[in-house]
C-alpha cells in the first residue's frame, strides 16, 4: 500500500507542476477553444491539450516502475500513445470522425495483441459454469468497449472539470475493486493510482473557472485507460470480464452516451450528431451554474461507483440483477424528465 501511495503521490506532483507547461505550449502551437456555437459554455477562447499533461505523468509513472514492463503495460502504453497522437491531431486539425474512430480502433488492436482482451464473462445463470468462453467475439467486444468509453468519455467533457472530475471518480472505483484483492489484481491497482494521481494534478487547472481544457487528446486518453485498466481490474475470478462492475463504475458517461443516441434517433437526428440534450446541458438550463452541474454530476458518478462495488462483492447472477434494476430506474427516469425529446 505504501508503494501505491507513492505512485498516486508522484503523479499527482508531476501533473501539477507539468500543466502550466502544457498550457504555454498549447498557446505557443495556437490549439485552442474558441466558442463558435451555443453549446459551448465557455464565452472566451481556452487553451487545449491539457490532456498532454495526463498522458506524460501518467506513461512517465508507468516507466519509472521498478522491474520490467508486463505485456499489458506495454499494450495501454502503445495503445494511450496512438490515442494522444491522434487527440493532438484532431485538437490541432479537427480530424474527421471516420478517422478519429482509426485511431482508436487502432488503440484498441495494440491492447488486443498484448493480451489485454475481454476473453471470458462471468455467467449471469444460475447452475451453469460460472464464466462464459466468448471465443471469436472476444476482439471485437474488446474493440467495441474501448471505443465506446473513449467516445463516452469525449462526448461528456462539455463542462469545466465534468470529465476529468467523474474520469477520476470512475478511476478511484476501480482502485477500490482492485485494492480488494490486491494479491491478483496488483497491476490494475497500481494503473489506477497512476492514472488517478495524474488526474487529480490537472483538475485543479480544468475545474470552473478553468484555464485550460484536456481536449480531444485528454478526453480520448482518459476514456481508452479506464476502458483498458476496466478489462484488468473488473474481473470475479482469474480471467472472467464481470461486465456489470465497469458498466456501473463508468456508468455516468455510458448512460449519457445511449441516451443521446437513443433521443437522436427517436426524433430523426443523425445518431453521431451534436444537440443539447445532454445532461449537464440541462442541469445548466434549470438555472444551475457550471459548477453547481457539475458537482451533482460528480455525485451520481460516485453512487453509481458504490453500487459498482457492491456488484463486485455480490455474485455474479446478482450484479447483473443489480445492473438490471439501476438501467431500468435510470431509463424510467430519463423518459419522465423528458430525457429522450430533441433539443436544439
């Protein structure tokens, strides 16, 4: 446990002291937000890639490790790097979403090809086996997971510290999962304090009034490792997925996420379109301020992360009965306040 302090300490320290930086570097290479539309909450231009300070203190604690590097670390390191080299590119030269999704499938094969893959699912039967062998579906549900929480993560960072606020709540989860059974799950606990403490270092520069942005490159960074440390850290027994911990632990987003997609195509609208029907989106237009949105965005984030780790002390039939009744409860709440009609 000392170990894992240190590591949280030390990311922490170095994003902090890195961010300011990143930022001068951000306005030197001229990568920043200038409001163009009324989704944009911020009024004045905002330096990018703040994101870049994240991934350095993040890959840099992973390095400084003592002993070699194991193949999943090698996997996250390759795949975070594709995923910031394409975030930069995008924040610089908005990218088209065809070739921001190469990147991160590209992302996501690195993982694949260093093991790290969704290979075996814990059973949610009753008196069978207690995992399920997924076979040849195993990549491209490895795929379709990091994808999607990359772009979850990307399409909830509208407010000033939302993203990187509920990144690190989604991250501290897993630590907890992890810590639980430190012995087998060691690896995915020191990636969490890695990934934690860097976040934490930036979040004092990202929270309102915020003077710097992660952008598309910290954005897309932080939902690739939580997708990739979810496949290492959520798991019930040697090597079964227990899907239900990280769709609970990541749940704010990914709930966020189909439901815009779900209101997108009720009413018409391109499902990979932009409107303002997004939670925060609306927290804003009941009168909040951006931090008051945000704070209670941090509190649902957290209660759905306990019931991410009650799932993971349950058994497996169980948490899937929990995930169950939370969808519908979200779902029947989301259509009561109007969740699912088009907002321009």
């Amino acid at each position: 446990m000392d170990k894992l302090i240190f590591v949280a300490l030390f990311s922490t320290v170095f994003s902090f002291l890195l961010t300011p930086l990143v930022k001068r570097f951000a306005i030197k290479v001229n990568v920043i937000d200038v409001p163009k539309d009324e989704r944009r909450v911020h009024k004045k231009p905002i330096p990018l890639l703040g994101g870049l300070a994240i991934y350095i203190s993040f890959i840099t604690t992973v390095l400084l490790k003592k002993g070699p590097l194991t193949g999943s670390e090698k996997g996250i390191i390759i795949g975070a790097t594709i995923i910031t080299i394409g975030g930069f590119l995008d924040d610089k030269y908005e990218l088209r979403p065809i070739v921001k999704l190469i990147f991160q499938i590209l992302a996501a094969i690195s993982l694949i090809f260093f093991g790290v893959k969704i290979s075996l699912l814990t059973n949610p039967f009753p008196g069978e086996a207690s995992w399920i062998d997924i076979g040849w579906f195993s990549e491209p549900l490895t795929i379709l997971w990091v994808v999607g929480i990359t772009n979850a993560i990307n399409l909830i960072d509208g407010l000033d510290g939302l993203a990187a606020g509920v990144a690190l709540i989604s991250c501290l989860t897993l630590l907890i999962i992890a810590v639980f059974k430190i012995d087998t799950r060691f690896e995915a606990a020191f990636l969490t304090c890695a990934l934690s403490g860097s976040i934490l270092g930036f979040l004092p520069y990202n929270f309102n009034p915020a003077s710097i942005f992660m952008g598309d490159v910290g954005a897309q960074l932080l939902g690739f490792l939580l997708a990739s440390i979810s496949i290492e850290g959520a798991i019930k027994s040697a090597a079964a997925f227990a899907i239900s911990v990280p769709i609970l632990a990541l749940g704010l987003p990914i709930y966020d996420t189909l439901f815009a997609m779900i209101r997108r195509k009720i009413n018409g609208k391109p499902i990979m379109g932009a409107d303002r029907g997004h939670l925060h989106h609306r927290l804003l237009d009941m009168g909040l301020t951006q931090r008051q949105a945000v704070i209670i965005m941090y509190l649902i984030s957290a209660i759905l992360g306990s019931f991410a780790i009650l799932a993971m002390q349950i058994s497996s039939q169980s948490s899937y009965f929990l995930l169950a009744v939370i969808m519908i409860i979200l779902v029947l709440a989301a259509w009561k306040c109007g969740f699912f009609k088009h907002r321009e």
